[in-house]
C-alpha cells in the first residue's frame, strides 16, 4: 500500500462522490478509500457503534501511511469526528450539511436538508442551524431509500424517480427554494433531484467545499504533495468486491483505480 495517502472513508459508495472533487482538486495525492458496505448504512446505527467502526477503519489507513483521514459521511462525522480528532494526531476533515450558504440564499426564507436519521439527530446538526440558520426555517428529510438505492446502482428509472418525487415534493410544498444534499451519497442522485425539484430551486451539497478544506488544510500543514504522475487510488470494501466492482465505473466513469477486499 502506498505511503504518505490521503485516507478516505464513508459506510458505503456514497463518498466515491467525495473522492471524485478531491482527485480532481488534489491530483497529486494518493488517495486510499475505504467503503464499509459490510455495515451500511450508518445513519440507523448507535453513535457508540460508529465511533468503534470509523476508529477500527481509520488505524487501517493510518497503518498504510494516511497523513489526514476524510470523514466521507455525514453520520459519521456527526456521531465520531469529536472522538477521532482526540485520539490521533493527524487531521481529520469531516461533512457537515451545507446549512450555512443554503440561508444565505433562500429567498423564501425556507430551507430544506435532505440527510440520514443520525446526521439530523446529532447535537452538531442542531449546534449548525441555530449558528447558521436563524431567522430561516428548516424543513429537514431524512431519506434512508436514497443511500439504498446509491448502493445497489439505482441512479434512475421509476423507483428512484418515485423516491426523490416523495421527498422533493414535500419540501417544496413548504416553500423550500434550496435543498441541501446532507448525505455524500445523495450527489449521485443530483440530476433526479434538480429534475424533481424544477429549475428555480438551488441544490447545493458538499463534497467540493470539503475537498477546498483539505486542501487548505494540507497546505497549512506542509502535507501537500509535489508534483507526482504516479498517484494512486486505491479502493476498498468491507461488502461485496464484485459488487464494487461492477458500480466503479457507473459512480466514477473514467476513474482509474486499484479495487481490492478490506482485509
């Protein structure tokens, strides 16, 4: 495995959504993606277990030379960024809903944030809206179907369709003229959701302004790394590898990569 990687992790596919603004920001790092399918997805599960799995998952990448971790996921960030940035030295960048420039927007005063049951659950979710968020409503979603769906390839046809229509509907029909993707799977289904949602609503997510903070944070730090045509990505699952295998080029057409088992 190579040394000196950015180390990437999400519970399933969605942060391949992630991965794509990174390499196309960052092209001469080496990126190291875990994709913990066996456990996804995370927005049902007990914070405890997230921090068990996203600590288990990050020693693994630190053991294969990360010199900063990406936490790809929402709920994870929500539920264990706190616990990892206090027990490794390393920097950690985390998701958060893009709350903040969605009420800088709306003109209707309301905003939607489509995300899983952790990520709004979480204190840090609440600590957002109230910093970022007042004076505007927010109509939050939680859309579990939506990470199911990215994880078996169903990025179209009518039973996407029909998912996102319930949804976007919903939000629209309380006045929300912004949506925010709170989930780094939900990316995948951005031109269903625009579709849905019409074109005088604004859909903003955050895998671009994370990779920015990393590579902010890299720099800060004198981690960033010289010219290198040799980079590599490399991708792991804790799930099916022939299920990965078969959604790589549907997620991240064009994507060049080593595709292995997490062992």
């Amino acid at each position: 495995m190579q040394q000196h990687s950015i180390g990437i992790l999400d519970s399933g596919l969605g942060g391949l959504s992630v991965l794509r603004e990174i390499r196309a920001l960052l092209p001469n790092e080496n990126l190291h993606y875990i994709a913990d399918s066996a456990w996804c997805p995370y927005g049902p599960r007990s914070f405890e277990e997230i921090i068990q799995r996203t600590s288990f998952l990050s020693d693994h990448l630190i053991h294969h030379g990360a010199k900063a971790i990406v936490i790809a996921c929402n709920s994870a960030t929500i539920a264990a960024i706190g616990s990892l940035r206090a027990t490794y030295p390393l920097p950690f960048v985390g998701m958060e809903p893009a709350v903040k420039p969605a009420a800088a927007h709306t003109k209707t005063g309301t905003i939607g944030v489509l995300a899983t049951e952790a990520s709004l659950a979480g204190e840090k979710f609440h600590r957002l809206v109230s910093s970022h968020a007042s004076g505007v409503r927010v109509i939050t979603r939680p859309c579990p179907e939506f990470v199911e769906l990215v994880e078996a390839g169903i990025l179209d046809g009518p039973k996407a369709q029909a998912a996102v229509k319930f949804h976007i509907d919903s939000l629209l029909a309380e006045g929300a003229d912004v949506l925010v993707l709170g989930c780094s799977h939900y990316p995948f289904l951005r031109p269903l959701i625009e579709r849905a949602a019409g074109e005088n609503i604004e859909v903003i997510d955050t895998g671009s302004p994370v990779s920015k903070r990393l590579k902010g944070i890299l720099e800060t730090e004198n981690l960033i790394s010289a010219e290198n045509a040799d980079s590599k990505v490399i991708i792991q699952t804790t799930g099916d590898l022939a299920h990965l295998k078969n959604l790589l080029p549907t997620l991240c057409p064009g994507l060049d990569a080593e595709v292995s088992a997490f062992e």
